[in-house]
C-alpha cells in the first residue's frame, strides 16, 4: 500500500513518471487535470462549477479543486494507495491533503521529489515546443513558469522535508533510468515492491 506524492519543476518529467509508477506500483495516479476533466465529462455538479473557471482561462480556485480532490480520493480505486501529481501546489492544500488523508486514518508515504537543472530543463522543453509546434513554450515562458514552481513550491518541500517524508531523485536521463532511481528509492525506504 503506497500513498505517494510527486514533486518537481515543470518539465521533470513527473507526468511521465506517474504513468509508469502507477502501472508499477498498481496504484491509481491522480492528476488534478485529470479529476478536472473526468468531472466536466461527467457532468458533475463540481465538474460544471471547475468548467466556468477553464473556459475563461483562470486557475480553478482552492475551495473547489479540494472538494475535488476530496471526492476523487474518497473513490474506492485509492483504497489500497495513489499517486499525487500536480497537488498539493500551495502550503494550504498540504493542510487540505492531510485533512482528507487524516478522515480515512491515513497519511502519506513518502513524497518524490524529482530534481533537475533548470538550463536542462529549458532546453528539453524548447525541444519540445519545437517537436509538438508549441508556441507558449518560448524560453523566456519557461524560464518564468520555473520562477513561479520554486517560489511556490519551495515551501512544499520544507514542510515534507520536516516530516521525513522526502526522496529526492535525478530526473535527468533515460526515462527508464529515472524510473529505476525512484524504485530504487521507494524500496531503500522500506516501501512496497513494484507488482509489475
């Protein structure tokens, strides 16, 4: 059973890493793009209440994306563990987090924080903007969305640091190289063995 959070700059590639150690691991991973989309295509209350707010361009505020969150996690596919990605993002829903987790008398695991130098960073994801025609993902875009994830982030990690509950591993590299460094990781802090 693995309660799990990632953590890293955009463009660590954490998406990527979810995928396979949701599959390793048999947990679901939970992106809060995810829950927002599922929401919406379901046409929940919730899902039309986070609509209004991504059709006009702006953040889905706190109060809704933790009922989401909340109700997402309170499905009976996380019962025996998940992968956060993508929240908590502010020092508030790591209270939010620990308030939902605390309810089902659970809290989590551990928190992999996936590092990596911002100069690679940049140049991975300009190569990608140029590989999939993006044209937000100009350096300076970049450069700016890493400034807003250390200043927001930072304080995250503290507190998981704290709390003894952080891995830190190099996300620079084969995408299969990362995801042994993680195992290796998950399994060095006596957590459970990949299923597949």
């Amino acid at each position: 059973m693995t309660r799990m959070l990632l953590i890293g700059p955009p463009g660590a590639g954490k998406g990527t890493q979810a995928v396979r150690l949701s599959a390793a691991y048999g947990v679901p991973a939970i992106s809060t793009g995810d829950i927002f989309r599922a929401n919406v295509e379901q046409g929940t209350e919730l899902g039309l209440q986070a609509k209004q707010f991504m059709d006009a361009g702006k953040y889905v505020p706190d109060s809704l994306t933790n009922d989401l969150v909340r109700s997402r996690l309170n499905d009976h596919d996380v019962s025996e563990g998940f992968l956060l990605d993508g929240y908590p993002r502010t020092s508030a829903q790591v209270d939010e987090l620990d308030e939902i987790l605390a309810q089902s008398g659970h809290a989590l695991d551990v928190v992999v924080l996936i590092v990596a130098e911002k100069d690679e960073i940049v140049t991975r994801l300009s190569k990608r903007a140029i590989d999939q025609g993006r044209s937000d993902d100009t350096e300076d875009v970049i450069r700016h969305r890493f400034e807003v994830y250390e200043e927001q982030t930072a304080p995250l990690i503290s507190i998981y640091t704290s709390r003894g509950l952080v891995v830190e591993v190099d996300g620079l590299g084969a995408v299969d190289d990362v995801t042994a460094r993680i195992v290796t990781a998950l399994t060095a802090r006596g957590l459970a063995q990949p299923v597949a």
